[in-house]
C-alpha cells in the first residue's frame, strides 16, 4: 500500500470506481484511499489497455503463448 504523501502513514483502502462513474472517458480504474492518521485522501488512476484484456480474457489454467 502507499503511504501517506503528509504523515508518511501507511494509506488503507477505501473503493475502486470504473472511469465512467468518475466522468473520465475511456476504460480504467480509479482506487481511492485514505490516511488513517490525519485524514487525507487520495486517489489513483490506472488505463485499461487492450494489451490488459488479452491478458484478463485467460483463467489460471490457460497459458498465454
């Protein structure tokens, strides 16, 4: 997990949110976190990419060549 950018406190998990429900365009992630210390808030974007879904489409029995 991160740490907190103002107390260096280690950063908990609070929600994932898809890139629409937030009114960015595209396909993604956004995660948010927050400091249980002082109360900061932060959040992180992450792209899905079409290299991502050809490596999601496969379980953990199938191989990727």
């Amino acid at each position: 997990m991160p740490d907190c950018y103002f107390c260096c406190t280690e950063l908990r998990w609070s929600s994932d949110f898809a890139f629409d429900d937030c009114g960015i365009e595209g396909d993604g992630i956004v995660a948010t976190f927050s400091c249980p210390e002082c109360g900061a808030t932060a959040e992180f974007t992450s792209k899905i990419t079409d290299e991502d879904e050809d490596v999601n489409k496969y379980t953990d029995d199938e191989t990727v060549d």
